[in-house]
C-alpha cells in the first residue's frame, strides 16, 4: 500500500478504528449540489459491487468505507491509492455516522446488521442503500420504514430486478388482463451450492473485529463456518437462501400478483442433500394465501441453473395462458403454448435509480422503496417461521403478526446484546 504499510494500516485501525488514507483529491468531485458522498459498509462480497456502482455512476463518489475485517478493507483501500482518490476507514459503523460530510450509506452486511446499520444511518441524517433482505425480523423491518418515514430520508432496497426495463414489462403484460386473471404466481429458487462441511471453533483472527461483526447477535466462539458469506446458513446471522437469493423472486411474485401483505402461510423445508454445519435448510417450499389468489415459493439447492428450462425466475398463471420472467428477460405463452410477447431484461441501473430520488427527495422515485423491501422480506421471515415452528400460520395484516401463535410471535423480533440497542422512534 502506496504511504501506509498493511501492517501499519491494521495496527492503527485497531487503535483508533477510523483512518483517514491516500491525501490526493479525489478526481471526480462535481460540486456542493449534485455531489452525493456515499460511505459502504460491508465488502467482502457484494459490498465491492456497490463501491463500483457508485464509484462510476455521475455525480456520486465513495468517500468512506467500513468493515470488520482489516483484510478486507485494506485490500478496498490500496485500489483507492491506486487511483490518487481519497477514502475514510472504519471499523465501527457507529463512528461513521458522527461523520456529517456523509450524504448516503450503502449497506452489505450480513443480515442482522441491516437494519441497526440503516436505522442508525437513518437518525444521523443520511439515506440509506440496503442489501436484500431489508431486515433480519418483521419487527425491525416495520422499525426501518417508519424511521425512514419521521426522518424524511430515501431509502431503497436491493431487490434490484424492480429496476430492470424487461422485468418491468413483463410484470405490466400480468396486469394488463390480456391473458385473464393472474390467479397463482410460482417464485423459483433452484441453484447448486456447495456444502461447507464441519468445522471447530477457533481464537479469533487478530485482523477481525469479531465483537463488532456478531454487534447483536450472541456472543459466540469465532467459526470459519459461521464467518465469511457462509454466516447465511445461521439463524442468528442470516435467513438462508430464502433470505439471501429466494427473495428476488419472491419480490417479482408478490409484485406481479398485486403487491400486498399474504394472510396465510405454511411452509415445509429441511437438508435433504447438505450433511454439515447449516442451520437453515437446502430444500424449501412455501404457500402464501391472498384474496386474489396465490404465491408459491419453491427452493432447491442442489440442482442447477436450467433445470426444467428455467433459471432462477418466476412463472404466472393466468386464466388464458401465463407469463416467464427470468434472467433472460420474460415470455408469454397463451393457453396452447403459443409464444404471444416477450423481451429481453433490457437496461437495469438501479443505484442510477436510487441517485434520482436522493436529488429529487421523491420516494415516488424509488422502483424499491423501503416499504416494498419490508414487505417482501417479511415473506421471507414468514416462510421460516412457519418451517420453524411446523405448521401454516395466519397473519394480521395490519398489526403484523400472526393470529393465535404464541409461538411464531415470538420470531418477530428477537433479543439484543447490550449495547446493541435499535434507535427508538
């Protein structure tokens, strides 16, 4: 690293847990009123996405960066120095928010991060980019929205298909009645993952900053497989890829079928091919009941992509014929299997989108507003609460809470390790 030793850089983030490195004037700065200063907070994974969209959209440079891992974030950093530009460092988000030159946070954390990261990002004044699935609870969700609703600020969720033309589209062909009544929406969620297979706890790493990474969670021992993307397959951490990767299509199934909150589920899941140290299950289906008709989520994680002719993706049935929308864009066949329409995913720039509203202070800006993110990862939560507690379970859809289940209610929201508290409305 060009100025800064890595070991020298870990040292002093340790000490102080912020860092201000490279001193060059950063190439890009557009001015006062079309500069909007974005601090990413997690980027072992998705997070270096986020630094790049926001890093190369026009009028929006990175001005901060935060993470738990001093690896992580010196490898972030010595591609700042590379390019002169100029990056804050952070260990504790907390810090970051003291830091008023901040206009926006990008968030990709593990998912019990989300919501403390937005909520607290929310009070210091700040809008707020956050990874699917918006929370880690349908409580905390409802907390986020309403935060975002006292405090004014723009908030959008990752779901980022609600920003693609051709999804746009094809969820418009639904509506528009040509093929009759939508009257069941199929969410599909089939991949291959690898297993991670068993491993002991260990003394944590000296370059992680494991009491900041667990912030709410439990205090618990240091785990490979409880660290580094594999944190998805725990509950204390993750919602598995219901959470993770099932929500896309879930969001597109519930968009298309009418947009709303499902007044029943019930949920089947288990291993039925991992034989190692996941907590969540490889195998998941789900029903949510509406007035209108159906959503049904369906997750196999040990098949591949195409399977049955499809990828990832979601399929409608409506009284005439139905509709594929998927990575590729969407098709719709009438009742004979005739191809009637279709085109391709089409342009997709949803950080573009987020940048819109950010300068236009229009939530009617966002194709993924902070209310359509809770709501579609409330029917994540709800889809494992019902596996959890075995058995189909009816929802209010005003109070956001099951009816009659002491036991489900208790998984709306969860406890919080001192220190760790949400802010209060």
């Amino acid at each position: 690293m060009k100025g800064i030793s890595r070991r020298t850089f870990m040292k002093r983030s340790v000490a102080v847990g912020a860092a201000a490195v490279a001193v060059a004037p950063f190439s890009r700065v557009l001015g006062a009123n079309n500069d909007i200063r974005v601090a990413v907070v997690g980027f072992h994974g998705q997070g270096r996405g986020h630094i790049k969209g926001f890093h190369r959209a026009e009028g929006a440079r990175v001005v901060a960066l935060c993470d738990v891992d001093d690896k992580v974030i010196a490898g972030q950093v010595e591609k700042f120095e590379k390019s002169n530009e100029k990056v804050k460092v952070y260990t504790d988000y907390r810090k970051m928010m003291e830091d008023k030159s901040i206009d926006m946070v990008s968030i990709a954390t593990p998912d019990h991060h989300h919501v403390p990261v937005a909520a607290h990002a929310i009070v210091a004044g700040k809008d707020v980019y956050v990874e699917k699935p918006l929370s880690h609870t349908i409580a905390e969700g409802r907390l986020l929205v309403n935060l975002a609703r006292k405090h004014n600020r723009i908030v959008q969720h990752g779901t980022q298909s609600r920003s693609s033309e051709g999804v746009r589209e094809g969820i418009e062909f639904v509506k528009s009645g040509k093929l009759g009544k939508c009257r069941m929406a199929k969410a599909i969620n089939c991949q291959r993952r690898g297993k991670i297979g068993h491993k002991p706890d260990i003394a944590t790493p000296d370059y992680v900053h494991y009491d900041l990474w667990l912030g709410p969670a439990p205090n618990r021992a240091f785990n490979e497989n409880r660290y580094h993307y594999k944190w998805h397959w725990w509950w204390d951490y993750g919602t598995g890829d219901t959470g993770n990767d099932g929500i896309h299509q879930i969001d597109i199934a519930r968009w298309g079928l009418g947009g709303g909150i499902p007044k029943a589920v019930s949920c089947s899941g288990g291993q039925l091919w991992y034989d190692d140290d996941h907590e969540t299950p490889d195998t998941q289906m789900a029903v949510f009941e509406y007035d209108e008709g159906f959503v049904v989520f369906e997750m196999r994680l040990w098949t591949p992509y195409k399977q049955e002719g499809h990828d990832n993706g979601n399929i409608f049935y409506c009284d005439d014929g139905w509709v594929s929308i998927g990575r590729r864009g969407w098709k719709a066949y009438s009742r004979r299997g005739e191809e009637i329409g279709g085109a391709g995913r089409g342009d997709e720039d949803h950080k573009g989108n987020l940048l819109k509203a950010v300068r236009s202070r229009k939530v009617s800006d966002l194709t993924a507003n902070v209310e359509e993110g809770h709501r579609s990862a409330m029917m994540c939560h709800m889809a494992n609460i019902s596996m959890r507690v075995g058995q189909k379970l009816h929802f209010d859809t005003e109070k956001e809470q099951f009816i009659g289940d002491v036991a489900a209610n208790k998984y709306l929201t969860k406890n919080r390790r001192k220190g760790w508290e949400l802010p209060r409305l």
